[in-house]
C-alpha cells in the first residue's frame, strides 16, 4: 500500500509497487492455505486420558490472609466438589483418568514425606491433614489428583521460629504413597513472585514491596530442572507437562518442557493457575487463556486450562478450545468443573526444532535492511 502511495505521488516506480503486492498477496495466500491445511490435519491420534478439571472460585489471591478456619473450609469444599464432578461424570459413561486442582489450592506448607514427619513431631499436625486428605481424596475417588500446592523443604524450628531452607511454587500428582511425584515452577512470575534484577538486593526488593504491596514477600525458589509427570492409564503411560500459572505465556519454557533435543517428549500439557490475582477483571482472564493456545500450536500439545476462578478450558493440538468449564459458555469467578478426553497428536513443528531461532533471524534480517536503507539514503544525498 505504502509502495502504491508512493509511485502515485511520483516517490518511486508504479511497477516495484505492482510487484510489491503481488509478492506480499502471495505470502499472505500461501499463509492462509497453510494454516487452513494444518488445522484440517490436526494429527488426532488414539485416546490419551480423560480429564476432570476442577474450577475453585477463591476471590482473593489465597497466598496472603488465608487464615486457617478458611483453609480447612475451602479443602472440604474442594473436596466435595470434587467427589461429584468425578461421579456425574463416570455416571455419564465417561472415563476419568486424572483429577487437576489449580495452583495452590491446596493449603498447606507441601506434601514432602520430611515436611510431613516434621509436622508430627512438633506437634502441628492439624496442617498436616491436608496431606492426609488430599491422599484419601484420591483413593476415594481411585483416580490420580494433580493438585498445585506450596512445598518447603527441611523445614525445622529454630529458637520458636519456623525455619526452611527453600519453598516452591509446585505441582504434585497424588497417586499411591509418598514422595509423589512434584514439579516446581522454573519460571517465576515478574513482579508477583520475584523483581527482576531488583530481587538480587533483598534491602531493595523489601522496602519496595512495602510501598506497593505490604504483607507480600517474595520467598519462592525457582526450581532446579523440568519434571516431567507419568500419569498411568490402562492404555499405557501419559508423560505431561505442568507448567504453573503464567509459565504458560512464555514460548521458551513451554518449548523446553515439551521437546529434547528435537523430540516431542511429552503429550499433554496441564496448567494450573490461580487468576484470582485478576479480581472483577474478567479480560485479563479470557487473555491468560487466549496465550495459552499459542502454546499449543506452536508444540503441538494439547493442553488442560484448570484455574481458580476461570477460564478452565481443554485446548487442542490446533490451538482450539474444544470444552469449557460449565459449557458453552465461560464461567467465571464461579465454581465449576470440565471433563475432557485428550487424543495425542504425533506431528513435530518448526518451533519444537529450532525454537527462538527463526525469530531472531527476522530480527537481524530487519536491523540489516534499516541500515542498508540508511546507507542508501546517505548516498542519495
């Protein structure tokens, strides 16, 4: 158009402008017909599992002022809600292989056989029941529960003080006995779980907290590595991916959860997130989980949405919404539940191969042309 403009007004020639367009027209065409081709070949292979995801509804961000009245009130609630999503659906016919919590919905300090020892022994065992109930939950309803929970390790009292060495953001799959399996959020979230750069000098990272947020601190250790989670079903064993909150928005993170050395490694994604942090705004919602598609396609993963306070959604292979909590329409900052049956999808991407790479090539490719540009301008004058 700009060419077109410019061969008009006599800036430049009326034929690079015509040949302009129709390279541009053929890009955008050959763009369009392979999107069309991909989402027609969407890769769906044999059933994986099938998934209820619970939808809690906690208004407030839950990691601050959840007093413990509160706690053991909502983990009954959870529990209940649970135990009927489960059998509405298994009364409807359909197969439940997996049980998903949002993120640190489960009250506690973590599920850690050390963690849990050390709370008998000094005698605070009431917050440890949570552990207890979250491990009957699952035998009762004889399904495995990916449930988000907070987890300090070697935790001790020194001088009537709490004391631990790191916490996470984690995820654990609540299946058989103890030490289950876990994940911890490798990428924690700017400026609500840590200050880039400004974290590194804890004098500063507090005094700035007291004046933008008093109360919240930021004690989260990212975790070491990617764990990936084996979720057993009686067609064989489903590797997933569990990235925490707004892990997934970040392309890099997902990419390396989802692929090794160019090979697909995992078949589902399951996010856990708590956008209660949104309050009344239900945009920022619907946008979290518009990202997340991206995630899908550029994996080619499918991936379950379950969030306290929505949007729990089940998003396919090709980057479509394909169940809702609640139906057809989003329910949000209201309970709810969703039941999903997840299909795997073999095929690799460009993104899973190279990554970053392309992206960065447009960059020093565009960076070339402006100084060529520049430089052609300067000989003109």
């Amino acid at each position: 158009v700009l060419d077109g403009l410019r061969a008009r007004g006599g800036g430049g020639s009326r034929r690079a402008a015509v040949a302009g367009a129709v390279v541009v027209g053929g890009l955008v065409a050959a763009n369009a017909g392979y999107g069309w081709w991909r989402l027609e070949g969407t890769g769906r292979g044999e059933r994986l599992l099938g998934v209820v995801a619970i939808q809690t509804n906690l208004p407030q961000d839950n990691k601050i002022g959840w007093s413990a009245s509160a706690q053991a009130e909502d983990f009954a609630e959870f529990c209940r809600q649970t135990i009927a999503a489960v059998a509405t659906t298994r009364a409807a016919g359909r197969r439940v292989d997996l049980v998903a919590w949002p993120e640190t919905m489960l009250p506690g300090i973590g599920l850690e056989p050390a963690t849990t020892a050390f709370l008998r022994r000094n005698d605070y065992w009431p917050g440890g029941r949570f552990a207890e109930g979250i491990a009957a939950l699952a035998a009762g309803v004889e399904t495995p529960i990916l449930v988000g929970s907070a987890c300090f390790i070697d935790v001790d009292v020194v001088d009537g003080r709490w004391v631990y060495e790191r916490q996470h953001n984690a995820a654990y799959l609540v299946e058989g006995e103890p030490p289950y399996q876990r994940y911890d959020k490798v990428f924690l979230t700017p400026f609500g779980e840590v200050m880039p750069y400004i974290s590194r000098w804890s004098w500063l990272e507090e005094r700035l907290l007291s004046l933008g947020a008093p109360g919240m601190s930021f004690a989260l250790a990212p975790g070491a590595s990617i764990n990936r989670l084996d979720v057993s079903t009686d067609a064989g064993v489903v590797r997933i991916a569990t990235p925490i909150c707004f892990e997934d928005t970040v392309g890099r993170v997902c990419r390396r959860m989802a692929w090794v050395d160019g090979v697909k490694a995992v078949d589902l994604f399951v996010n856990l997130s708590n956008d209660g942090w949104f309050g009344d705004h239900d945009g920022g919602r619907l946008q979290h989980a518009q990202i997340a598609r991206w995630r899908c396609i550029e994996n080619r993963v499918p991936m379950v949405r379950c969030a306290n306070t929505g949007l729990t959604v089940a998003i396919d292979a090709a980057g479509r919404i394909v169940e809702r909590a609640g139906g057809a329409e989003p329910v949000l900052r209201a309970p709810a539940s969703m039941w999903a049956e997840i299909t795997r999808d073999d095929r690799r991407t460009l993104y899973g191969r190279v990554g970053e790479t392309w992206a960065w090539l447009c960059v020093a490719a565009a960076a070339g042309l402006l100084v060529l540009t520049a430089v052609g301008s300067g000989d003109d004058g």
